[in-house]
C-alpha cells in the first residue's frame, strides 16, 4: 500500500509550563504546612527569592550549602532553626501569592544566576540562565508563531522513523506547527527502548524530574521512574498532543531513498498486515537512536544450550526465575538493575564480568516521591521550576572540568587531573566501606581506570546483591557454553539453566536497521563504514539532503545530562532550518561538505583532551581505531548554543519554488 505523510494541524497554543502552579485554585493552608515539612530546602529558598525578590532569602544563615556529588542536599546545611524559618516563610508567601493574585514575577538572566548559584551553593556561570530558563518553563524554548505565518507549509511533509521518545519529541513540534507527518514504528506500541526493555528494575538513571519534556512536566512516582512510568508518560504525551493519529505500528522500514528529480523521500518496508508499504515525504527523520539493535557475542557452543538464553532486552514476558541457576554475561547498565532484582529469587547467579564499573552513591534511587512532595509541585509556585534546575545543574556540566585530561598530571593511569583523583578517592572509599570484610570482591570489583571513563552507574543495591552467598562475581572470561554450563578461560564451569547478556546495544552501527540511500544512491552504510558514522552537529550528512537524525553520532552525553534535553535542543534545530526552507521556497537542503568536515575534525581533537579516548579501559564509545563515535564532547551549554539558532549559511539550498 501506498501513504502519503499523514496531515493534521491544532494551534499552536500556550501549555502548562513548569513556572507556574496548577491554576490559583483554592489551596488548603494546613496540607500546605504539612507538605512543606518534606520540601527541599535549597528550592524553597529559591522559591522564597523568586517570590519576594528580598535579598535575605541570598545570604547567610539561609544560603544553602554546596550541594556535593548526586546528594539531594535536601536540608541544605541549613541548622534546624532556618529551616524552619524557611518553611514558615514560604508557607506565608504561598497563601499571599493565592490570596492576592500578584502577577508571575519574571527573573532577568542575572536574577536567574545569583538566584540559581545560591541554591546551588556554588557559581553558576551567566551563561547558563537562558538554557535554564527553558528548562524551568520560565521562557518558550520553540518558537510559538513562526509556523503559524507560514501558509505554504502545507506543502511540506515528514516521515519519522521511530516512535520512541525522539520521535515523540519530534512529532510534538511538527503538530504543533502545522506540519504533515507520519511516524513508522516496528512494534505494536510506541515509547522505543522503554517499550522493548522489561528486564526486572528497568528505569531511568537520572532524575525524573529532569528525564521529562519541558513543554509537559509531570509528578513521578520515583526520584528516578521505572520503565513502565516512563512508559506511561511518553504513551500520554502522544494522546495529550494528538500523535497516536500519525503514528503506524508494526511497520518494518527497510529502505529510504532519496528522489534527486522531486527532492523527496522515499520509504519503504512492510506494513504490519505483511503488504509492501510506501511513503514519500520532503523531509526524513530517523529517530531510531543509538541504543536500538541488541549486541550477542558470539561465544563457541552457544547454539547447543539446552534452555533459556536471550539479551536483557528481550526479556519474556512469562519468564520464572524462582529456584533457577542464572548466568548474566555483562555488568553494564542493565545487569546493574536486573542482578538485586532477581538475585534473592534465584537459586544461584554467577555474573560475568569484563570489565569492572565505577558505581555512584545515590539516596534517591530507590525512594518513592511522596504525596507531600507531589502537592508541593502541583501547588507551590515556582517549586517544580527550581526543583529541575537543580537536577539538571546536578547531573549535567557540573562534572566536565573533571573529565578533562592534564597532560602534566602525576598518575594518568587511574585519574586525569586532580579533580577526578578526589572522585576516584571518594569512590573508592564507598567502594571498600560497601564490601567491607570481602577484599576479594573489592579486588575483582574496584576499577583501574579513571572515574567517569565508562558510563557511571548509581548503586541500587549491587554490592549488596555480590555479597550474597549464592551470588559469585567471576572475572575470567568466557570461553564456551555447554548444554547446562557456561566454562570460563580459567577452566571453570558452571550449571546455568538461564543465559542472560546484558551485553549492551551495537551503539557504533547507527542506522544499522535499515538502508539509507543519498545522491547518487549512495549508502549510508558504505559511507560511514561499519562503525564511523560522523555527521555535522550530529544531525545531518553531507549527500543525504533533507535528512536529520536525532541521537545521531557523537550526540550521546558521558558526563551526565538527559537524552530529553539533548533531543528538544536537535528538534529545535531542526524546526528552524524547516522553517527557513519553507520561508525560502526551498525545495532541499543539505550541509555543506567543509562544515561537516570542519565539524568531526574538531570533535576529534576535543576528544583527544577528554577521558573517553583514556586507553585504560574499553567501552562501547569508540570504534576499532579508537575514534569516539556515539559521545559529543562538549558540555550542556554548547550543545543548547550551537543548536539554538541555525546558521543557514552552513547549508545549500535548492531554492526552486514547488
């Protein structure tokens, strides 16, 4: 069957943001007193300044301390007295606010940085405040009138290959403009790896809070949501924004090309009823991200084990674990929430490790976020806003400097520079006070290689799950698999009944699911090789016009940060240079080829000064010759500058009229 690219057009109209409180309805002063006995310190003392505009809610003995590590800082250093001071305070400034009606107080960027380094309790350059305004919902982060002045747009169309959070985040933008689109999902559902992932304890490794779309914020149940929350958010995202419409499931892509003759796109695959199906449309966007194709190694006798064996994400839905001997080959990111999971279930577990990880404390990972908590950012003006700013200072740039490699530092092996020698030293410290009186799990646990090389993980209970008497952490490699084992190189062999690689995704074939074919038809694949996909800001490629892709090469955030974030600011950027085609009349665009070059020349060479180039340790970040390929290399701040606004003059333009 053939379809055009779905059309469907709402205003673009103003949506609940994250600056103001759900609506002046009538508050109840005792809830509200006895919610803010649970409230963050640190952001009641930024709601209190937001609010009051009083310079004493800036100083001492109300100024928090430095929030230190992923801490929570939930009291600020604040003695027992001022936070009581605090709580009353804001209770007084709350009901005032609803009493009277006063307008929404809007903060110039230097009220937002003094504001945000005091609750902070540490400097936050200037140059932050616009990127924060748009995270706290304080300043459109999309431009609500462009589209809206632009009649031709009819004439435009998109197909977007992927339902996951990407396509969702894309689809939204292009609703909201008035943009034809379709979106082409291969599974029966969309929300992408929060769909296909269902391993036990699957979720997010960075707040909830932050792990959500500026433009529709959300109370979570978890400082740090489950898949099926997130699930639930992204599948109520797409109805709140109308997309289940345009949205196709069950349809396999296995082919886009490009029409130099009418500048469209052509996809094809097949639909979910098995017919052919094709699309065409001006624009393409692959959404199909970095962490979509499983990774199995092959290992001698695989294909002779008599049971169960399948990757983390493809976990079965009627799977029983209760009594089972388990084998889980990877200590990666999933095996570091599936193993506490299903540890006290089993009846033996051996985990097979690689390479050991470098694992963070964290408080919150487990907690649930209470009522009181849920009322305080449902009605407290402003307390969600800087509730999130906080989140994103915490887990985003606020921990470069310390990856960045000293040339002169003494001890390059096992640290960088100063700074990351003070986190390999705390960590080593948790390290050693979690597997205290077990100094052979410390040796085969603690890492060589410098904090922050590999994907830092957060502690939901692993090194309780390793000291358990039927748990074995092994590090010699595996050599074979047997009918009911799995042998090491060392020569020791283990009953399993259940194999389970949490291996890890084939992160350095991007776009390996499907064809691509430019100008001249010439592959994608061929161009980049098997594993050095390279594109200009990430986004698109020289001879693929029309073409962007989101959480495309060296896009991936290392030292911290949310994939929601970084995806708003491509999607941005890619709204804009649509609307500068359709402005133009243009017909194609494309980057230009010494931009591209220009542009993977200087990733390379940010990358030399970087940690994830250190040879201390292997990681699914580089390719064979050692080139990072899935990580960017700049911070938070110059990702949202470069791709805030489009330098139109970085692309060509076919400037025929339709």
């Amino acid at each position: 069957m053939t379809l055009s690219a779905s059309t469907g057009h709402r205003p673009f109209e103003q949506i609940v943001t994250l600056g103001k409180a759900a609506g002046r309805q009538l508050i109840d002063p005792e809830r509200l007193e006895e919610a803010l006995q649970d409230a963050n310190i640190p952001t009641l003392v930024a709601v209190l300044a937001h609010l009051t505009d009083e310079e004493r809610w800036l100083r001492p003995p109300y100024a928090p301390s430095r929030t230190k590590g992923l801490s929570d800082n939930s009291t600020g250093g604040l003695d027992e007295g001022a936070q009581a001071e605090v709580r009353a305070a804001a209770l007084a400034e709350v009901m005032r606010w609803y009493d009277t009606g006063q307008p929404e107080r809007e903060l110039d960027d230097d009220d937002l940085v003094r504001i945000m380094s005091v609750c902070m309790g540490e400097p936050v350059g200037e140059q932050y405040a616009g990127l924060m305004a748009e995270e706290m919902g304080l300043r459109p982060r999309y431009d609500k009138e462009r589209f809206s002045e632009l009649p031709q747009r009819s004439e435009y169309s998109v197909t977007i290959v992927g339902a996951g959070m990407s396509g969702i985040s894309m689809g939204v933008q292009l609703k909201e403009a008035g943009i034809a689109f379709t979106i082409l999902e291969k599974n029966q559902d969309l929300g992408g790896t929060w769909f296909e992932n269902r391993y036990p304890d699957c979720g997010v490794d960075t707040p909830s809070y932050w792990y959500s779309f500026s433009y529709n914020p959300t109370n979570w149940p978890q400082y740090y949501a489950k898949r099926d929350n997130v699930q639930a958010y992204l599948a109520a995202t797409a109805e709140k924004f109308g997309l289940l419409e345009h949205i196709r499931f069950g349809v396999r892509v296995e082919d886009a090309k490009f029409d130099e003759g009418s500048g469209t796109w052509h996809v094809s695959g097949t639909d979910s009823d098995g017919s052919e199906l094709h699309v065409e449309s001006t624009f393409l966007v692959s959404a199909v991200g970095q962490l979509n194709q499983p990774k199995i190694p092959k290992i001698p006798g695989q294909d002779t084990f008599a049971h169960e064996q399948f990757h983390s994400a493809r976990w079965p839905a009627d799977l029983d674990l209760r009594g089972r001997k388990v084998a889980v080959i990877g200590t990666g990111a999933s095996a570091m929430q599936l193993v506490p999971a299903i540890a006290e279930t089993v009846e033996s577990l051996v985990v097979f490790q690689r390479s050991p990880q470098w694992i963070a404390p964290n408080t919150t990972y487990s907690r649930d976020v209470s009522d009181a908590t849920h009322y305080l950012m449902d009605h407290v003006p402003y307390y969600a806003a800087w509730y999130r700013m906080r989140q994103a200072w915490i887990f985003g740039d606020k921990v470069y400097e310390s990856l960045v490699i000293h040339p002169d530092w003494r001890d390059n092996a096992t640290a960088v520079n100063p700074t990351n020698d003070g986190h390999r030293e705390y960590f080593t410290k948790y390290f050693q006070r979690q597997l205290e009186g077990r100094p052979d799990l410390i040796e085969k646990a603690l890492p060589s290689y410098p904090p922050f090389g590999k994907r830092m993980l957060l502690d939901n209970g692993w090194f309780d799950s390793l000291k358990l008497p039927h748990v074995t952490l092994e590090t010699s490699g595996v050599a074979g698999i047997g009918t009911d084992s799995v042998r090491t190189a060392d020569g020791t062999e283990y009953d399993v009944d259940v194999i389970i690689y949490a291996t890890g995704f084939d992160s350095l074939n991007l776009l390996g699911s499907y064809e691509v074919r430019g100008r001249d038809s010439v592959q994608l694949r061929t161009q980049w090789g098997h594993d050095d996909a390279r594109a200009y800001l990430g986004m698109t490629e020289r001879g693929f016009p029309n073409m962007f892709m989101l959480y495309g090469p060296n896009t991936n955030l290392g030292h911290g940060g949310s994939l929601v974030f970084i995806t708003e600011c491509h999607v941005r950027y890619i709204m804009n240079l649509i609307a500068e085609m359709i402005e133009r009349g243009a017909k194609t665009i494309e980057c230009r080829e010494d931009l591209r070059d220009q542009y993977n020349a200087e990733i390379d060479v940010a990358h030399e000064s970087l940690i994830w180039t250190h040879r201390g340790m292997k990681t699914w970040y580089r390719n064979d010759s050692g080139r990072v390929v899935t990580n960017s290399p700049w911070r938070l701040i110059d990702l949202w500058e470069r791709t805030k606004d489009p330098e139109i003059g970085e692309y060509e333009l076919d400037a025929a009229t339709r």
